[in-house]
C-alpha cells in the first residue's frame, strides 16, 4: 500500500485535480484505489498470473552485492533468490502455507505469527490491487512531504500484525515509500522501504528502484527485468529439503495429502 500528503487552499486543489480527486472524495480507500488505476487498472493486473523480475541488489557502504530474481505464482505463491558474491545464497519463498527463509547466517527458518502473515502479504501475486483481502482497515492520516513531493500518508491494519503506513505522491498517485515492522534477527525492528523510477511493464507500472532501510543496514535493488505471463514450473515453489525437516510430521503429512 502507499501515502501521500495534502496541502491547503489553491496548491493543494490543483493537485487534487492531478491525481484525479475532487476535494470531498480523498479518502484512504479512494486513494489505494486510485492506485490501482494509475499503474494500469483492475483488468491489467487480472490478466497477469505469474511473474519473474531480475536484478541486482546492493548492501550499500558493505561492499555486498549480487543478483535477485523473484517468482510470483497466483495467488500467494512466491520465491525469491538473491546470490551475493562472497556470502552465498539468500533464499526465501512461500507455497501459500508455509513461508520460510534460508540464508548462510540464519540457516533454515520457517516463518511464525506476524512474520509469516507479513512474508504472504508480501510475496501474493499483485497483492496492491487486492488490498482488501489483507487489510481490515485502511485510513488517511494526513499528508506529509517525502522528499520533497507532498504525499498523502495512508495507515493500514492488516488482518494479523501491526500497522503499516504507506505515502502516495499526490501529484502521480504512486506510491512512494512504505514505512512497516519487520522481524530482524536482533528482533522486532522498522523498515522504511523506497519506491521509484516507475515503467510499465506487461500493462502494469512498476518501480524498478527500491531501497530498504533498516536498522544497520541499507539495500538497494534494482528490477533490469519484469517477465509477465511466464511459464514457471510448479516445482519452483516447492519447500526446500531443509524447511521440510523442520516441519512438525503432522503438518508435513497434511501438505503431501492436499498434493
């Protein structure tokens, strides 16, 4: 989701008009869903069922950096590589029940509580355009300037987990950065995530620039790359050999009957 913010008087009427409100109509409903028109519209993004985006990840001032590649299957499959040069392989992904994460320091981990409903927010194909199903609440909490463009500022409750505020530009409606909790290793924490350099991609506008602040650490990605429609195998979403093992043997049972 995203937020902007609002200005008084003459200004703040001609950017109504921009992103296509009229003064008694911003809502924080109005705006998400302005959001979806302005990147394409519902019927675009129903006609996208699966997905690969490449591209490079950098942690910026640790010299570390390498390649990401993410795979969206409909509806809430996913999984994400990021190879880094002299670290290894970062892997996380979701088959819809299970969300998971492997990497050289943490090793394997399955997703619990609100981290793992905040991993299936995340990785669900599209899930901007079906806001609803994720969020119980929506509300404009007033605007507020990021860098240096008036925003609104949208703050949503999901289903499960604490709140999340996210700042539209009113000028374009896109959303432009993204303010969440997040489970670090040191533990609960702040992700303040920034979005930019937007281009269409199968229809949709996307952000091909997107940088991630969290305490610590800085990353910056960069999408070079967006497949829309491709055919990606099942297989690919499968649980990793040593995210099965640390599943208790009834849930492990339970997934092999649905197969």
């Amino acid at each position: 989701m995203i937020s902007s913010r609002l200005s008084f008087a003459g200004p703040a009427l001609v950017l109504f008009a921009a992103a296509g409100f009229a003064a008694d109509e911003i809502t924080a409903e109005a705006i998400l869903d302005k959001y979806i028109e302005v990147t394409g519209g519902r019927a675009a993004y129903e006609k996208i069922h699966s997905e690969i985006a490449t591209g490079t990840l950098e942690i910026t001032g640790a010299g570390i950096s390498g390649t990401l590649t993410i795979y969206r299957l409909a509806p809430d499959k996913g999984y994400t590589l990021i190879d880094l040069a002299g670290f290894g392989k970062v892997e996380e992904g979701s088959d819809g029940q299970v969300a998971w994460s492997v990497n050289p320091m943490q090793g394997a981990h399955i997703k619990e509580g609100d981290e793992r409903a905040q991993a299936l927010r995340s990785g669900a194909l599209h899930a901007e355009a079906r806001w609803r199903e994720f969020y119980k609440k929506a509300e404009l909490a007033g605007t507020e300037d990021v860098d240096g463009k008036p925003c609104y500022k949208v703050t949503l409750a999901p289903n499960e987990g604490g709140a999340e505020t996210y700042y539209y530009d009113k000028a374009t409606n896109l959303l432009v950065k993204m303010v969440m909790p997040v489970t670090a290793q040191q533990g609960p924490a702040t992700a303040e995530i920034s979005l930019g350099d937007y281009r269409e991609e199968g229809g949709i506008r996307v952000p091909h620039t997107i940088k991630q602040k969290v305490p610590g650490a800085e990353v910056l990605m960069k999408i070079t790359e967006v497949k829309e429609n491709p055919d990606i195998p099942a297989s690919r979403f499968d649980l990793p050999a040593e995210i099965k093992a640390l599943l208790p043997a009834d849930k492990d049972k339970g997934k092999a009957e649905k197969k």
